[in-house]
C-alpha cells in the first residue's frame, strides 16, 4: 500500500511525499515526481536528413540539440502528442509513423515516460511554436547527427536514445 502526501502541483509536475514498503518487506519514505510524460520524434526526410532543433533550455543551463518533443496533454495519446509536437515545433506533418518504444526519464524519482517515434513521408505545413519556446529548426545528415551523438554535442537523453534506435531501424536492426 502506497500512501502520498502531496508537496506541489504545478502545470507540469506534481511532487509527493511516497510511504511505501518495499519488495523486501523495508518501508520507506521518497520524493516522487508525478509527470504526464513526454513524446518525441525522430523525423527523417527522403534525402536521409533528421530534423534536429536547437532550444534553450533555462534549466540546462543554454542550448541543447533535441529533437521535436513535447508533454502529453492529457488525455492525449502518446502518438497524437508527437503528431502535435512535430507540427507545433517544426512545422511538419508526416505519412509514415513507427514506435521507437519508450523509456523512464529518470526513474529514481520520476515516473516520466518518454515514447519515442520515426516520421517519414514529411511535408511541410505551419509551424506554431509557443510563445515560452525558443527554438531554430536544422536539418543535418543522419550520420552527423549520430557523431553528435558520439562527440557529446547532443547530451539530451531522448534525442540520444531516439537517434539510436532510429538507426538500429534504419539498419535493419531490431531496436
């Protein structure tokens, strides 16, 4: 039995106070973060190009290199959020859609889950992105954006995974 007493809820997250008792028969107290999770896309056009923005990011601390993501609105699946990010930050729209899996952001406090997709069959449309946001939109070669990856110049971790797993795709490697 888990008992919460909520700390905080804010417009992206909510922190609590867990009481739980652990597999091993421990009770334990933890600070959990509640999030509605993420969606992010990996969009790769006919000339093997991955759409890369580069965002500011105040908590990082500047720039990042990632790729169109965004928060589930809820009730909003998963797919329609990366359909919406797509479009909002990078004024795209795409034909083909592919689950890339998802992944736990960082499951020691958090329970984000992150779902990672592959857009293909892009076509541009109007891109809508908020005022709060400040984003360029890039186009580079899939292999560079995969030395990126390797040089450390992308450290965002779902552009990382979304990268790999697209390429282990593209491969013909299963992910």
């Amino acid at each position: 039995m888990t008992r919460r007493k909520t700390i905080y809820t804010g417009n992206v997250v909510n922190l609590g106070i867990e009481t739980v008792t652990l597999p091993n028969g421990e009770d334990m107290e933890l600070e959990v973060v509640r999030h509605p999770g993420g969606a992010a896309v990996v969009a790769i056009d006919d000339r093997q190009q991955v759409c890369l923005l580069r965002q500011f990011r105040h908590a990082a601390g500047g720039w990042l290199w990632e790729l169109p993501a965004g928060k589930i609105d809820v009730p909003e699946t998963p797919d329609h959020t990366a359909s919406r990010e797509l479009r909002e930050e990078a004024g795209l729209t795409a034909d083909h859609w592919q689950s890339l899996g998802s992944f736990l952001s960082s499951p020691g406090f958090c329970d984000e889950r992150i779902y990672l997709y592959l857009a293909t069959g892009l076509h541009t449309t109007t891109d809508e992105p908020h005022p709060h946001e400040v984003i360029e939109v890039h186009w580079k070669p899939f292999s560079e954006a995969l030395a990126m990856c390797q040089s450390n110049e992308i450290d965002d971790g779902k552009t990382l995974l979304g990268l790999m797993r697209a390429a282990g795709i593209m491969a013909g490697t299963p992910r």
